[in-house]
DNA sequence: TGTTTTTTGGACCCTCGGGTCTAGTTTTCG
DNA sequence: CGAAAACTAGACCCGAGGGTCCAAAAAACA
C-alpha cells in the first residue's frame, strides 16, 4: 500500500502490482525491479516511493492475491442433491486452481516457502485449509441429514479435494500440462462426485 | 559426471553432489556454489573440475535423484487381496512423498519449471505418471479377474493417487506440516484403501 | 624418486540487481 | 499563477555470486 497519503497517484500503485505479478509470475521470485518498472511504463523511482521495498512490494501482491484464492470457495448449496453440490464444488476448485495464472502463483509460495514461512503458511490457511474446512462442515450436515454417512468429515474432505485436485494440479506446478478445458473439468468434477457418493453414501 | 578419466577422486564427485543436494534443498535454486564446496569439504575449483557449471551440477544431481523418486513405485504383489494391496501402495507413496527432504527436492524441480521445463518434465514422468501408469495397470487386471469394477483404470489411479498425496503434498510443499507419523501414515492409507474399494468395488 | 595431474585457498574479474541520488519535468492544489 | 509534491530517466553505489587464474601443496603413478 502507498506509504503516504499526499498526492500519489493511486492508479499507478495498482498498475505497479499488476506488472508485478505478471513478472514475477514469469520470472520467479528472482525477477528484477527493473523489469516491473518497465512493464508498468513506471520509472524505478516510483516503485520505491509506494512501496519501501521489494520485500513490501511482494508483501502488497501476496496480499491483495489471497483474495482471488480465498474467493471462489463458497459452499455448495445445501439445497441441492449431494451429488450435485459435490460436483459443483470440483468444478469451482478445478477452475481456479488448475489454470497457467494460479500455478505461477501457487509457484512463487513454494519458493518463498523457506525464506518467508509465514507468507506460504497465510496462504495455506485462506486457501486450502479454508476450503476443506467448509467442506468438511457441509459433510457433516449432509451427514446429520441422513443423507451421507461420513464417519470423519475432515479426512474425507481431504480425500475428495484431493481426488479433484491432486495430481492436475500437480503437473500445472511442474508446467507440464496445459490446463484442463471446461468438458473435461465437467467430466472430472461429475465422476469424482459419483464416485465419492459411492464411498460415503449411506 | 566427472569429465575426465585421469586421477580425478571419483568419491570427491560423489561429496560434491551430496553437499549440492543439501544446500539446494535449504536454499533453493540461488544456493551459492561458495556454500556448497565449503559444505563438501572442497575448493570451488575443484566443483568446476568436476562439473563445468552450476547447470551442470544441477543437471547431474537431478539424474542421480530421479531414480530415488523412481524406487519406491513398485506396484504392490497381485497376490493379495486388492484392499490390502492399495494400502500398501499408498503406505509407500505416503513415505516416499510427505517428508522434508522429497518435499525440498520437490520444491527445487517446481522452481525450475520456468527455466527449465524439460527437467520438470522428465521428473513428471519418471515420478507421478510412471507411478498412477502402473496401478492404473494393477487396476484394470484386477477389474479383469472380477475383483474390482473400475471402468477408467487411468482416472481411477488419479483419484487414489490423489486421495492419497494430495493435501498433504502440498501442505509440505508450502512448508506448513511436519511430516506424517508412522501411526498417520497406516491409518490414512487404510482408510483411502477401504473408501477406494467402496467406490470401485464390484 | 621424479613426473604428472589434482587439489587447494584465495585473489580476482565481471555481471546483475537492489536501492539511492540528482536534475529536470509534470501534476496537483490553493 | 505559484508552491509543493510526484514522476521520470538515467547515472551511480555496493554487495553477492558465477566463474577464472595462480602458486603452492598433495596425490597418483611409473
């Protein structure tokens, strides 16, 4: 965030951490202030002035990023059949998860994993943790309906985030696949939803 | 490998890349190579004697560890009973895959992906997809003897594989977990194994 | 033992990149 | 319009690190 409240021009701050995570997620965390600068049409100068450092820079991104993660895990409603709101919920994850801009991302936690613990654990928790955790409540419901028979929610939502998500995800941080088109993510979501009714139905 | 046949001490070659395997691990890719003679008890020259540059030395660490992530795969005995059979499967994966050192090593061919996709390749290959290649193939015999019903043996192993690894995969690879107890580890793959045979049992 | 090769340690060169400084221009606002 | 604050371009400083060089010590080998 800028330092100060005078006449910086708000506008270029955001184009700053736009370039930012562009570079960054091309070049890795090893990309130079040089290159962002160029990319925002900003001079070297500028960046410092809003943010003191690289380290707040990276800091500013992280942050504003956990937003988009965070995002798009709403439950799936508790009106629908199970099966569905399961399906429904691969597909979410699928979606942003396994796409070029969330695994460069998801890369540059990795890489920071060993110098900025705290940012990769912050990262973890809004995002996967969050995510499974809601899943696990809304077994639990489906559970205490009589509609599902799952003996520990937690485990089997880290059973069925891990079917969906798994090994794609995987392969995306290693820059081996090329994502997933949207039949195929429909395909993977209804058959891991079946599949998982089968395991836990009652 | 060492470049030359003369008198060069194939066991320093050997230092080398342990010392290298253990400063990229806690570094990551920007160790310094400084770092790393000081750690093998070697001076830098004798590093680039042996390997001509940093990419070099990386190159053949990354061989020499590839069979690691390779061995462990083997498939389990299609003597027993499918169930115990998966668990044993998972039991291996659990421990080759969730621990600090995998999970660093990981992190380094994650790192590379950008700059060096091939290496990110061939590890995909030689890991992951060797691995869910050869149960997918252990699930379609076992479909064929009549003991289990799994139409897509490819995305059956995928879902197991990632029941299996995922979440915790990447909670190590974020560096936020601490590894799996030896209880943990029986217990999850049991439970997978069990689920796994709900869902796909004939 | 003498020759050849390797190893060593440390100085050294050079590039890259974070961060600062400056001088001049543009913007904002009273 | 005039003053204060921001912005730009580019030079600049400095530390880090890849890679090379060199003279002396240590092995290896015949």
């Amino acid at each position: 965030m800028p330092r100060i409240a005078g006449q910086i021009d708000l506008a270029k701050g955001e184009a700053i951490l736009d370039a930012a995570i562009q570079v960054l997620s091309e070049r890795g965390l090893s990309a130079s202030m040089e290159e962002i600068a160029r990319r925002a049409r900003v001079s070297k100068q500028t960046i410092y002035n809003h943010y003191g450092s690289k380290a707040e820079l990276i800091a500013a991104l992280v942050d504003r990023r956990v937003a988009d993660i965070t995002a798009p895990l709403e439950m799936p409603g508790a009106d629908e059949h199970p099966e569905e709101a399961l399906a429904s919920y691969a597909r979410i994850m699928l979606r942003a998860l396994v796409n070029p801009r969330a695994s460069a991302l998801m890369r540059l936690y990795i890489q920071g994993a060993t110098e900025a613990p705290d940012v990769a654990r912050a990262v973890f928790e809004a995002g996967p943790k969050a995510s499974r955790a809601r899943l696990a409540a809304f077994l639990a419901r489906e559970t205490a309906a009589g509609r599902l028979a799952v003996d520990d929610p937690a485990q089997a939502a880290e059973f069925f985030g891990g079917m969906v998500a798994g090994t794609y995800q995987l392969s995306e941080l290693l820059g081996v696949d090329r994502g997933l088109t949207e039949p195929q993510i429909d395909h993977i979501a209804a058959e891991a939803a079946r599949r998982f009714l089968r395991a836990y139905g009652v």
